[in-house]
C-alpha cells in the first residue's frame, strides 16, 4: 500500500478512562494505601530488626525491594489518590509533574532491576552454593 503525497494519515488515539468512576477507585485505593504503607514498614522492621534477616545475603535485595515499594506507595500513589478526588492535579506546577513523573518511573524501573538482580541471586545462591 502507497500513500500519495495528497493523504494524509491522521491517527487519533481516544483515551477513556475507566467505567468505574473516580470516587470508586479512590475508596478502595485509599484503604488499600494505607494498609500496604503500614504493611511495608512492619515488614521492614521486622527485618531490619534482627541481626539473622539483616546479614542474610538473600534478604538484601528485598529490603531494597521494600524501601523502593514504599518511595511508590509514599510518592506515585497518594498523587494518583489526589488527582482521583479532585479530577485534576494540584497544584499544577511543572516542578510537581517532574518529580511525579521522576518517581514513578524510577521506583518502577528500580523495581523491575532489583527483581531481576534477585531472581538471579537467588538462582546463584541455590544452585552455585
């Protein structure tokens, strides 16, 4: 297929959102939030707590795991929670868009490496004892 060059391409991309309505989402995702903050620091007590779990090599990368969880849960989500109660961002500064869009996507993405880091950890520690 040649395109003439009278055509034109025009390509509209139709963002809907969601058929469950914002006040929905933000009654369970508020609850939730909260549970999984207190949730990631019980856990990261609990392992920073005792000496056996903090020295454990394999425990490493999941206490990194926890602490770049918990940066999302205190950054990227209670950001979400607000732009759902009100219907847009506040305060709509470009300084908040840039740290909004820095956290998400570096929690996700140190997320993404710290899991791949420890799967091959965890592969090396298993098998090449």
């Amino acid at each position: 297929m040649s395109i003439n060059e009278n055509e034109t391409i025009t390509s509209s991309a139709v963002f809907t959102d969601l058929p469950i309505p914002p006040w929905i989402r933000f009654s369970f995702m508020l609850p939730i939030n909260i549970i999984s903050i207190f949730c990631t620091f019980l856990q990261l007590y609990y392992m920073l707590k005792k000496p056996v779990l903090r020295k454990a090599l394999n425990n490493h990368s999941f206490i990194i795991l926890l602490i770049t969880g918990l940066a999302t849960q205190a950054i990227d989500v209670p950001l979400y929670l607000n732009y759902l109660r009100l219907g847009y961002v506040w305060p709509q500064t470009p300084a908040l868009c840039f740290i909004w869009w820095y956290a998400d996507v570096s929690t996700f993405e140190a997320t993404i490496m710290l899991m791949m880091w420890a799967s091959f950890e965890r592969y090396v520690l298993i098998f090449h004892d």
